[in-house]
C-alpha cells in the first residue's frame, strides 16, 4: 500500500543536468514555455496548472503522433483499448511526452505497471530509439492519463525551432551566456528545468560530448575540463568537433551552443571538484585541460553517436 498517493513523482534521464527545481505548480508563467498550442488550449483556464491525480505533465518531444502511427497498437493493448479512441488531434496534444515525467504517485504507477508490460511489444514491432519513450505514452493512452506538454522543462537540441525550453535562453545576452550557465540563476534570467545532454554543444574550442568524457574523470589523477571563458558566445561565432571540423553558428545558434557546454562543462568539474575535495586530499589533480574537441573518441563511439543522432533527426523530420 503507497504512504502517499498524491506525492509527485519525477522521472528523469541520467544524462540530465538540473539548472532549477522540478515542481508541482506551473501557474506562474515566468517559468513555463507551452510551445505552439491551440489558443483554446493555451489558454489558462484550458490547461492544467498543478500535477494532481488524473492530471500528469511531461516534456514535450517532438515525435508527435508516431508513438500511434509506427506500431500497431490493436495487437499490443487490443481492439477496445481507449489509446485508439481519442482523436488524432487530442493524441498529439496530449501524448508525445518524455522525460521529464510528472504525475502523483497513484498515476505513475498505473503508467508504470502497463509501461513494463507494453513496452517489449512495442520493441518488438519498432527496435528503434525512443522506443521506450513510444510505450510510456502507449501506457498512459491505454489507461487515459492524457499529460498536460510543457515545453520549458528541458532544453537538448540546439537546432529546435519549438518544443524545448531555448526560447528562455534566446533572451540572455551573448556576453552573458557562459558565464551565466555554469551558474544559472532563474530569478535574473528564466532558464529551464534540465539539460537533456545527449547531443554535441561546443563553443570556439571548447567542445562537450557525453561519450567523450573520460571514464576516469572522478579520481584524484584526473585533470577537470577546460571551461569556456565567461563570454563565449560574444567570442566566437563556430564550434570545433572532435573530428577538427569548424562549424560557422549564427547568432542564436551560438548562444545555445555556448549555453549548454558551459552548464554541463562546469557541473562535470564541480562534481569531480567535489570528489577531489573529499577523497585527494594533496594529491588532487586540479588541472583544467580536457577538451572534447580533442582527439580521444573511438570509431565504436563515434558510430553510437550518429546512430542516435540519425534516428532523433528522422524523426523531427517525419514528424515535419
């Protein structure tokens, strides 16, 4: 038996980096993106306010109906199920959601126990990225738990034109930005809950990506990462992949790049900092020169890379 049934409960992706709390109550619209909603359901009195039972929230992602579309849910969930029932219209407003997941503890669970069960059928007819993603919404089609999209919990993609929260990052000057992301503070700018980190940002340089990161990065030997130079984005206008590639970023483009690479950059060297501080004692390494635009990533790593990559702009552009 659940102690609380109306606790909220958060479920987030590993490789998601906090910039500001998740909440229950997102009336305030300072922190809220809707991205492109219909009026009527932008509207405040059209649109949940508060995570409470039988209301969820989710992150927008931008698959929109092919958690429907690329499997045949009649074969998963059966012929009745409630997920084929809503309109086309009402299951791209209220279903293709992804981490971050809100609901209380009652809902998540449902969603959680028809999750396990749907989601290696789902697998089975679609082996492709996000199918996991596919069979959360399939779950919570199945048991009508339609979630209220919100587009400012996460930013990722930096090429997005909607559906993630950059419309927040847009407004912070260029000469701010770096600086300002390794220590974001949403009562100056309004930022976003996370940084999904599963793509390449790079400033000048400076250059992240997630399996470029030394497995050995939290011991005393290792050196931290080199940090951005607080005005980055005003700086430089391109990025240096691994592979010695200069990329040309426009103004908005560099602004995002540089905001993401100096959050996730600085909270990598904060938590090693911390580990040194804790464990090294004199033998700290306190270094600061790894570099994602260095040499280092294996053809094995590179092909994962733009295997995800691949699939995730395939499906922005069906989606289009």
């Amino acid at each position: 038996k659940m102690r609380d049934e109306d606790v909220v409960v958060i479920l987030i992706d590993p490789d998601m980096l906090f910039l500001r709390p998740i909440t229950s109550d997102y009336s305030n619209d300072r922190d809220v993106v809707l991205g492109k909603l219909p009026a009527k359901d932008a509207a405040k009195g059209n649109r949940y306010m508060k995570v409470e039972k039988g209301r969820p929230f989710g992150q927008t992602y931008g698959f929109g109906n092919q958690w429907r579309k690329n499997v045949d849910v009649s074969k998963i969930v059966g012929e009745d199920s409630p997920a084929l029932k809503v309109s086309d219209e009402f299951a791209r407003l209220h279903y293709p959601v992804g981490p971050p997941y809100l609901a209380v503890a009652s809902d998540m669970h449902t969603i959680a126990v028809g999750w396990t069960d749907v989601v290696p059928h789902v697998h089975k007819q679609y082996p492709n990225l996000l199918a996991e993603m596919f069979g959360f919404c399939l779950a919570a089609a199945h048991n009508e738990l339609p979630h209220q999209r919100l587009d400012s919990l996460m930013v990722s993609a930096v090429d997005m034109n909607g559906g993630e929260g950059w419309e927040m990052v847009d407004k912070i000057p260029a000469e701010e930005v770096c600086g300002f992301a390794a220590h974001a503070d949403h009562s100056k700018y309004p930022v976003p809950n996370v940084i999904h980190f599963c793509q390449r940002y790079g400033t000048g340089k400076y250059f992240f990506t997630k399996r470029k990161v030394p497995h050995d990065i939290f011991t005393c030997e290792s050196p931290l990462m080199l940090l951005p130079p607080p005005d980055s984005a005003a700086k430089y206008d391109y990025r240096i992949s691994p592979d010695g590639t200069q990329q040309e970023l426009g103004p908005v483009r560099k602004v995002r790049e540089a905001f993401a690479a100096c959050a996730v950059i600085q909270a990598v060297n904060e938590a090693s900092g911390y580990f040194k501080r804790k464990h090294c004692g004199d033998k700290a390494n306190w270094d600061s020169k790894l570099n994602g635009s260095d040499e280092g990533m294996t053809q094995e790593d590179l092909d994962a890379e733009e295997e995800e990559l691949r699939q995730r702009n395939q499906l922005k552009s069906e989606t289009r």
